[in-house]
C-alpha cells in the first residue's frame, strides 16, 4: 500500500508539473504574443501564479522519492557478466 501511494505521489506531482508548464507557456503566448501585453509583467504574473503549483508538485514528487532513496536504485540495463 505504501509503495503505491509513493507512486501515486510522484506520478500526481510530475503530472502538476506538467500541466503547469504548459498552461504558463499557452498563458505566456497569449498575453505577450496576442495581447501586446509587456514581457517582463507577463513574466512576473506568471511566476507568482505558477510558483505555489511548482511548489507543490515538487513536494509531491519528494514523498514519492522518499522511499526509494532506501533501497538501491537497479540499473535499467542488464547487468553485463565480467568474466
């Protein structure tokens, strides 16, 4: 159960991560480029209102991470045999 509520943790983060991204950036286009609104305003709106959501997202993703920094992280190659 708890394996998969750290899973369900880092999934729920990387996803607010990325839904955020993307809205800053269509919200960005939208302003600057459609509206003829200031870059560097725009810039700073967006970072207030995209900040909290980051934060979040990061926390999310560090209970996630949490339980795998106790076990070994396993290679996603085959070992090779060294003879």
């Amino acid at each position: 159960m708890k394996k998969i509520l750290q899973k369900l943790s880092w999934a729920a983060g990387t996803l607010l991560n990325l839904v955020t991204g993307f809205a800053a950036v269509i919200y960005l286009f939208g302003v600057v480029i459609w509206m003829h609104a200031p870059a560097v305003a725009a810039l700073l709106l967006t970072l207030a209102m995209t900040l909290p959501l980051f934060g979040i997202g990061w926390v999310l993703r560090r209970l996630g991470r949490s339980a795998n920094q106790r076990t070994k992280p396993q290679p996603w190659y085959p070992p090779q045999n060294k003879e």
